[in-house]
C-alpha cells in the first residue's frame, strides 16, 4: 500500500454512496489494493480479472497470509 493508492481511493470513494451489497468487477487489478478495499465496503461479490498471470499468482500468495 503506498500513499498514491490511498489518494486514489479516497478519491474514488468519495464518488460513490455505498457498495453494500454490489457485485464489483475489477479489471486490471494488478496488486488487488482496490479488492480488499471494495470487499471491506460489505460488497456482495469481487471479482478480479488481469490480463498478467503474474498479478493473479500475487494474489493467490497474499490471501494465504
């Protein structure tokens, strides 16, 4: 997590009245920052999609921590 994620999503956040219950898609989700964040909002469902098979293996690897 660094500072300009942060910005970004407060950013974004402030845009949007609530994801309670909403189904997210989140497409180019490199480090999955912005995943955890929807998913703390009590969204319904997150769904990640990356064109990198790299950024999905780093995900993979960061839940099981």
């Amino acid at each position: 997590m660094n500072g300009d994620q942060i910005f970004k999503w407060d950013k974004f956040s402030s845009h949007v009245s609530s994801l309670s219950g909403c189904f997210v898609l989140d497409t180019g989700c490199v480090t999955g920052y912005y995943i955890w964040r929807m998913l703390g909002c009590d969204t319904y469902l997150v769904v990640r999609m990356d064109l990198m098979p790299i950024f999905c293996i780093h995900l993979k690897q960061y839940k099981n921590y």
